[in-house]
C-alpha cells in the first residue's frame, strides 16, 4: 500500500482529541523525521537543546502575539492536560494565597457543566476549602445564571474558578464577572481548553488561564497557563505545613516551571512543535479577531438550522445567550432517530458527531480547524435529514 502525506480534507467535529489543519500535520511529519536539516526528527531532541528551547520560546511568543498578553503575566507549558491543571491551580494558587495573607483560605468554584465540577471535586479531594458559588446542575447544566444571582465571594478567598467552555454541556461563558461581584484581591481562573484562541479576551483581566492543548489547538500531553506573575510569589514548604496546606508537586510546581523556561522536566517537544505551527498559521491567517467572525459565523447558521426544526431537534442549552460557539450539543426524539442521524452523517463522510457518553445525544465540535465549508455540509445534511424524518 502506497503512503503519502496528502489526505482528503476531513468533516471531524469530534470534541477532543480534536481536528488540526492538514498542512500543519504535513509540515510536523516531515519534522519528525529530520528537523532543521538535522539527521534526527523534533521529537528526538533534548528538551533543553536550543533547537528545543526556541520552539518553546517562539510558541510563547506567538501565543504572547494572539492574545497581546500584557508584561504582567508570564507563559508556560505543563505536562499533562486539564484534568492536571485541577490540581496544580489548587496546589499553586492556595500557595500563593498563604504567601499574601499568612491564611490557608478558600476557592470560589463556579459548577457550570462537568469539568467545572470535576474541579471543584478535585481541590475538595486534595484538602482545601471550596465554596461553590453557582451550580446549574438542576437546570441539567443548561444555563449560566447571572453573577447577581450567584452566591456572594466570602472574605478570605483566594480565586473564583470557572470553566469558560463546557464541552460536554455545550454552555460558553461570553463575559466574566466585574468588580461588582469579583472583589478586590480575588483572582479569576478560567478552563479555556475547549475554546482557548477562539475569541478576543482581555488577558489583563485574568490571574490564571489554564488550557489543554487537545481540543482547540493542539495535541495531547501539553497544556498552556499564563499567569499573573504576581501569582508566582508562594509561601515556604514550611509555612505551608505550619497551615496544613498541601503542597505541590515539584513537577506541577509554577515557580520552578517557569523558572526552568517550562523544560524542568521533559515536556513533549513534539506536542509543543505542533501548537507553535497552529499559531504560526493562525497568525497567518489574521491572528484571533479575524478567526473569531468565522467561528461565529460558524455557529450562527448551525444554530439556526438546528432550530429550524424545532420537533426534530432540541437544544438542552435553554438560554440561547451562553450556548457554545465550540461544542454545539443537541438531541433527537429517541435513540434510534440519534443512531440513524450518526449512521447517514457517517455515509456523508461527516464523523465524530456523538455526544459525550454521559449525556448522549448529538455534539457538534466546531474548533478553529473545522472549516466554514465543513459546517455548511453539515448544516445541509441537518437540513436534509430534518425534511426526511419529521412527522
């Protein structure tokens, strides 16, 4: 069987691992095999090589580049992928609170959606104080409640975590709270792996954005932070165990990781190549406000196809307001009209259109790499599948 480095462009709307531009992957096989002229591939390096190190440096500057992040925050690469950065925000930022105040504190944890949840479950599970804040779980994640009916941030907490993009529940902050709920020292921490580079956002606004590289951006394995510097300052190990704080783990631990350039252990230079292609081709592409109005664009008419059809399709996201611009979820009337929908959109070449397994039903992925011409096949196939099935 002959191989060759060219491939049909696909219609994959799978939530993650997720799709990536054909030509990025091209130019990331041959750099496998030999890198910069090199008898040896980038996934062979040294991770502390210089080769390495300007990969990482040069995705930090394109990343820098994107999102105009302001000299007061720093960027960095981890190991591993959100479900690390539950721990590590905990570990690190509880650390830092305790450097501030001379207090072990708490966290204020937003429960929008499952990953949201999974979260707060985890800083529980490690030994810190969580309050949680707003939990839509019996709207069935449906919703985002306005922050004035959210649950008052108690004194002594250290930051407010929310997930900007549930991918599962399809529901996408598209704002974030002001002083009038946040308070003053309070730091916002949001999950963006799910819809990092996607949209315009005021990096300055943040303490800590955490996003794993699989879904939007990249490959698994990496995850991207960029934190507030001031956020780096932590408490000595012993006065973290004098407040019966836990401490982090020297893999996870943001001081030594960033003082190590990211390459205290051994990152995945690889994975890191690849997400520095994708910037490089977004940047070429007109860098996030101009990949913003497609993907809007993207969604608009998804949206507007699937409520066309009100008695074939339902939204579980009720308020129209906070539905996803990344995962586009909805439902049919029974399990055998979803099955058949999945079987025919397979026929039309239209993959990875299943719901996650915890709600079933139908999800759409539609991430910077899935193209507007992707989604109109889509939405001519929804269109089609509606007029052939409805009463």
């Amino acid at each position: 069987m002959s191989r060759t480095l060219e491939r049909e462009e696909p219609n994959y709307f799978g939530a993650g691992p997720a799709l990536l531009p054909t030509s990025v992957l091209q130019q990331a096989a041959y750099d496998l095999i030999t890198y910069e002229g090199d008898n040896i591939g980038i996934g062979e390096i040294s991770h502390r090589s210089k080769p390495a190190i300007k990969v990482i440096d040069d995705t930090k500057a394109n990343l820098t580049k994107l999102y105009n992040i302001p000299d007061t925050h720093e960027v960095f690469f981890m190991q591993g992928g959100g479900t690390t950065g539950f721990s590590s925000i905990a570990y690190n930022l509880f650390a830092n609170y305790a450097h501030k105040t001379g207090k072990k504190g708490k966290a204020a944890y937003a429960v929008t959606g499952s990953w949201s949840k999974k979260s707060a479950e985890e800083a529980e599970r490690l030994g810190f104080d969580v309050d949680i804040v707003v939990n839509t779980k019996s709207e069935k994640y449906g919703t985002i409640p306005p922050y004035s009916e959210w649950k008052p941030i108690d004194k002594d907490t250290a930051y407010l975590y929310v997930c900007d993009n549930e991918t599962v529940h399809g529901v996408e902050f598209k704002d974030i709270p002001g002083p009038d709920y946040l308070s003053e020292g309070v730091e916002l921490v949001a999950d963006m792996s799910s819809n990092i580079l996607s949209k315009q956002i005021d990096v300055g606004k943040y303490g800590l954005i955490m996003a794993g590289a699989q879904k939007n951006i990249g490959l698994a394995g990496l995850t991207i932070y960029i934190i507030k510097k001031s956020l780096l300052e932590q408490a000595s190990d012993e006065t973290l165990r004098q407040l019966n704080i836990p401490i982090v783990p020297i893999a996870f631990h943001y001081p030594t990781v960033v003082k190590n350039n990211s390459a205290y252990n051994t990152i995945p230079i690889f994975t890191c190549h690849i997400l520095k292609l994708v910037t490089d081709k977004l940047i070429e592409q007109g860098g996030v406000p101009a990949i913003e109005k497609i993907n809007q664009e993207k969604a608009k008419i998804l949206y507007e196809a699937l409520q066309a059809y009100p008695d074939l399709y339902s939204l579980p996201v009720t308020n129209p307001k906070v539905r996803s611009n990344m995962n586009v979820v909805f439902r049919l009337p029974n399990e055998e009209l979803e099955a058949k929908f999945i079987k025919q959109a397979g026929e039309k070449k239209l993959a990875g259109l299943k719901g996650h397994r915890s709600v079933g039903g139908m999800r759409a992925s539609i991430y910077n790499a899935v193209t507007l011409d992707s989604v109109k096949l889509l939405v001519e196939f929804v269109n089609d599948f509606a007029k052939a099935n409805s009463a």
